[in-house]
C-alpha cells in the first residue's frame, strides 16, 4: 500500500507524462505526410493590422483535393499579409492568389523530402521522451524527499518508484508507436 501523499506525486507525473503525449501529438499533426491537410498551415502567423494572428483566425482553410489547400481570407484586404506569411513560413509551398482566395498546390513530396520529414517526426519523438524522463526525476526526488520527511518505509518508496517507472515506461511505448505509425505515414507513397 503507497502512502497516500506518494500517491499524489505519481498521479501529478502521470498527468505530466500525458501532457508531454498530447504535445507530441499536437506537434506530428503538423508535421506534413504526403497529403495537403489544413494542420499544415496551424503554426502560420500572419502580420494582420500591427498583431501577429494565427492564420486560422483570419481565414478559412480547406483542403478541396488531396494535393491542394485553400485559404479564403475573412477580409480581404488581409490576402497580400497571408501570402507573406505563408512564404515566410518556409513550407515549401508556392501560394497563388486570385483576389478573393489564395491557392495552395501542394507538390509531391521526394524521396528526399520525405526522409528529412521522417527525420523530424523522429527528433520531435526524442524530445518528447526526454520530456517524459524529466518527469520521472523530477517525481523520483520528490518520492525520496516525501519518504525523508514522513519517515516513511523505504519499501514504501521503492514500490513508488516501480509504480513510476512502469508509468514511464508505458508512456515511452506510447510514444514509440506515434513515431513509428507518422514514419510510416510519411514513408507511404
């Protein structure tokens, strides 16, 4: 039986743990897998009447085709700021605009392309899993310092710290599987 203020700390880095998954989820949507989607033009800031204002905010993005998006801006004296912006964001993407839409064809991706992608959902699964063992330490001396000031069993704090390292050993399986099911995304042609 764990004590319950043991308890408290592992549910905290469970949550922790969590929110470390969501973030990585949040940041492979993003990341661009052989098909135009509108997740692709989230992190696009646009220079809209002296603020910097997520391009969702201002327009409308669709994706009609698989190879094609569409961002139709809510005024449209906002289309030459969204065509900056979506050229400063270095997306590889060449946007054309005919006065009340701007256009977004999205080229195939190469061979190349796409091992530099792969690459990327890689990194941002490592980060992720860093992420997730600063959680665990930061528990594990938490742990040990409750166990100190409670005088509590050290049985009590080992089996804390199993409890922790089977929650961070299943997240880290979580992750792996999002890093390996956006490879294969991104690998497929």
């Amino acid at each position: 039986m764990i004590h319950e203020d043991l308890e408290l700390i592992l549910e905290d880095a469970s949550e922790g743990m969590d929110k470390c998954i969501e973030h990585l989820r949040h940041e492979m949507v993003s990341i661009r897998a052989g098909r135009a989607t509108p997740a692709m033009l989230e992190n696009v800031r646009v220079d809209y009447y002296g603020s910097v204002t997520p391009l969702n905010q201002i327009a409308s993005i669709n994706a009609p085709q698989h190879d094609l998006l569409t961002v139709q801006p809510w005024d449209a004296s906002a289309l030459g700021a969204i065509e900056k912006a979506i050229m400063a964001a270095n997306l590889g993407i060449n946007p054309g605009n005919d006065g009340v839409l701007i256009r977004l064809p999205v080229p195939p991706l190469s061979e190349e392309r796409r091992r530099d992608l792969a690459k990327t959902a890689r990194a941002k699964g490592e980060d992720a899993k860093i992420a997730v063992r600063g959680v665990r330490r930061n528990a594990k001396e938490m742990i040990k310092s409750t166990q100190k000031e409670e005088k509590l069993s050290e049985d009590m704090m080992y089996e804390a710290e199993d409890t922790l390292q089977t929650m961070t050993d299943k997240h880290i399986t979580k992750i792996e599987g999002l890093m390996a099911h956006k490879e294969a995304e991104i690998m497929e042609v």
